[in-house]
C-alpha cells in the first residue's frame, strides 16, 4: 500500500508578503509576524530607541525583508539600525542580512556564522520546495559580532540580552533575544506556535531539553520563530505542546529502531495522532532521521532525509515565499 502525506493547502492568498504586520508587543517592542509561518515564512522583531534600533532576524527574501524594513522605519523614523541579531542560522532568518545598512553589526553566535557562511542555498537552492523561492539576493552576510554563551546589547537606556541554551536544540547555535525592561522573549525556532517544530539540524534530546530552559525566562509576551505571537501566561502550556511532540518523535524513533525500519517506514507507520493537524507535519520524517542519528552517533544525510520527507509528502514541499 502506498503511503502519501499531503500537506495543508494554505495557499499563497493566505502567506502572501502584504499579509505580514508590525505589531507593538511591548514598549517600543514590535513584532514582525509573518502568516502562516510555515516554510521560509519566519518572524522577526525590532526594539525601537530613539538611539537605535535593534533587529532580531530578517527575512528569506529581498522582498519579505524590505517590507519588514520599512514597517519599521515608519515606526523608528530616522533611528540607525544599530544591530542585527540572528537568532540561528536558517536562511529565512538570515538572508535578508545581505539588505542591511553596512553601519548595521550583525550578531549571532559563532555557529550561526560558520553555518552562514558553509550555506549554499542562495546560489543552488534545490529542487524540494515549489515554487523555488525568489530569494533576489546573491550573497549571504554573516554576524560579524559572535558569543558563545551570553552577549548584552546596549542603545540608549535599553538593553537587549542574547543567551544561547548551552546546547544544541534547533541548530547548534540558537540565540534567544530577551528584552528585560519589557519582558519580551525572541524565542527564534526554539518555538514554533501552531506549527510543526523542525529539528534537523539540532538535536531532538536537545530540542526538549531546551523548554526546561525557557521555562526559566517570565515574559509577558513571547514572539516565537514562526507562528502567532502569545501572551507569557500561555508559555507553559506551548512548551507542554512541544514537549509532547518531542517525546513523540523519540519514542517513535526507539521502536522504529527496534522493528528495523528506516524512518521513513517509521513515519510512515506512526500516525501523527494529535499532531496530525499542525501544518507542515511532514517534518516528521526529517525529525525522525535527526533521532535516529543521534541515537546512532552519526551525522544526519540531508540528501536522504529530504528524498524522504518528499515521498512522504507526496511530492516537493510547499512554499510561497
């Protein structure tokens, strides 16, 4: 029996650039929110001084990021962009560095800029996702400022703290941005609100370990790396969502491992139960290879774990970027 997964058709009508908005999430405190957030359809931010503003991420496309820089020029008026922040070093939070005012410091952890800069996407994006995107940008812009652990940002009479969990979870190199006089959390893609979480290249052990972590921070509002933003009384229950879906992966890795299926066949087998809703469900097939290598010691193939991920889907993925 053939197994297709077909992914929730939100359209281009619902994802299109003009549908995202800049919306104050705290004083001087605004979030880029970007439906649907599925594929290379991010969120980003800005804190907003009359000494400069701080970034946190841009966007995957010229055009995605140029309205994201206007929504906040027409907020900060003629305050200087003074620091970009890359919460880790996906492309649909990164490329859009390239648009930046050379004055502008781009900041990230030393991981996000190896990863950038090994990045080969924008030059030979391939054939996985339909329609390819229109990056129209040709090179990338690492974070020319790194940190390992913590790093505070300083404009005017606000700060804006950078922590890195101490581990890998999404990625190796993922910064949260914390806004303490507002208490405004950038999760980056530690958090996906409503949408199926991605952990391929990080770590799925990693990945729940994390929402201890995060647990740690008492916000007021939360503005996660795709998604709707949330109030900070709904934190607890969002990472309990996370974490759900995480020990669902393991454990469906520990018995597809034990049956000797590959991941796929373990995908295939599982069901997604509650989680079969979430958009962008076939993630659970790239999630399943970043658990089985782990549990193996060994890197993830990425040309496999995609082959996989479009069977599954029955197809190449969706994107209207």
């Amino acid at each position: 029996m053939n197994y297709t997964h077909t992914s929730h058709d939100r359209g281009p009508d619902r994802s299109a650039p003009d549908r995202a908005a800049l919306a104050e999430v705290g004083p001087g405190v605004h979030a880029w929110v970007q439906p649907d957030g599925s594929w290379w359809i991010n969120n980003a931010g800005a804190v907003i001084t009359d000494d400069g503003i701080v970034l946190v991420d841009t966007c995957a496309t010229a055009v995605r990021t140029r309205r994201f820089l206007e929504a906040v020029r027409a907020v900060g008026g003629e305050a200087p962009i003074r620091f970009a922040v890359n919460t880790h070093l996906h492309g649909d939070h990164t490329h859009g560095n390239a648009l930046l005012p050379d004055s502008t410091a781009v900041v990230g952890h030393l991981a996000t800029r190896d990863g950038i800069l090994a990045d080969t996407l924008l030059t030979a994006t391939p054939p996985v996702w339909e329609p390819v995107p229109q990056w129209e940008i040709t090179e990338h812009r690492a974070p020319s400022v790194v940190l390992r652990d913590s790093l505070t940002l300083h404009v005017g009479d606000r700060a804006v703290e950078l922590h890195h969990p101490g581990f890998a979870a999404h990625t190796p190199g993922d910064v949260v941005a914390w806004v303490p006089d507002a208490a405004v959390l950038f999760s980056g893609d530690l958090l996906f609100h409503s949408v199926t979480p991605l952990v391929f290249m990080g770590s799925v052990e990693g990945a729940l370990k994390s929402l201890e972590w995060l647990a740690g921070f008492r916000p007021t509002a939360v503005v996660p790396g795709h998604g709707p933003t949330f109030p900070g009384s709904a934190l607890p229950r969002v990472l309990e969502d996370h974490a759900r879906y995480y020990r669902f992966v393991l454990d469906i890795a520990r018995k597809g491992r034990t049956d000797g299926l590959s991941p796929l066949e373990a995908a295939k087998r599982c069901g997604l139960g509650e989680f079969a809703n979430w958009p962008d469900a076939e993630r659970i097939v790239l999630n399943l290879h970043r658990a089985y290598a782990e549990a193996d010691d060994r890197d993830v193939d990425l040309t496999e774990a995609f082959a996989d991920t479009l069977t599954y889907n029955g197809g190449p993925l969706p994107t209207h970027v």
